[in-house]
C-alpha cells in the first residue's frame, strides 16, 4: 500500500517539549515520522515534518486540527499540507 505523507512545519519561541509533545500527540494517533528537521534560528524553533498517515486512526482534518490546537496552547504555528498539494505547489 502506498503511503500516504504529510508535510508538518511548526514555528515559535524555543522552549523544552516540543519535538516530544508534537511526536507523542502523532504517536497516539498511529503516524509515522518518515523525515524530521529542526532549527534554532536566533530564539525561534523551526520544525519541518514528513510524516505518513496511511495507517492513522483519524482522518487528515483530525490531525491538523488537532496539532494546530496543540500548537496554540504552547504558542507555536502549526500548519499541515498534504504531499500532492505541496507538490502541486512547487512544480517548475
């Protein structure tokens, strides 16, 4: 079965927790993080996600509604897109 990936990026002030709370919050959900990076850029926290919720428990709005409102209690900006749109997106 093909998979079917995400691309997550969460931006904010850097504090302890993030990487673990994002993780576990895609961990209870039954996501795999396929490729992860992350940066300190001055004192901001720069995450970039590729993650495959072809076995998840809940449907794409699920998940992003779900991180954004996790995003918005530590601060931070979450925004999801699906892999053919941000293909789409960035076609020559």
């Amino acid at each position: 079965m093909a998979k079917k990936l995400l691309f997550i990026t969460v931006i904010g002030k850097d504090r302890k927790g993030i990487v673990a709370r994002i993780s576990n919050l895609l961990f209870k959900k039954n996501i795999n993080i396929e490729d992860i990076s992350q940066k300190i850029i001055r004192k901001y926290f720069v995450m970039a996600m590729l993650v495959d919720i072809k076995e998840a428990n809940c449907d794409m709005e699920k998940i992003s509604k779900d991180l954004q409102a996790l995003g918005k209690e530590m601060g931070l900006i979450v925004q999801v897109q699906h892999e053919n749109i941000f293909k789409m997106m960035h076609r020559i």
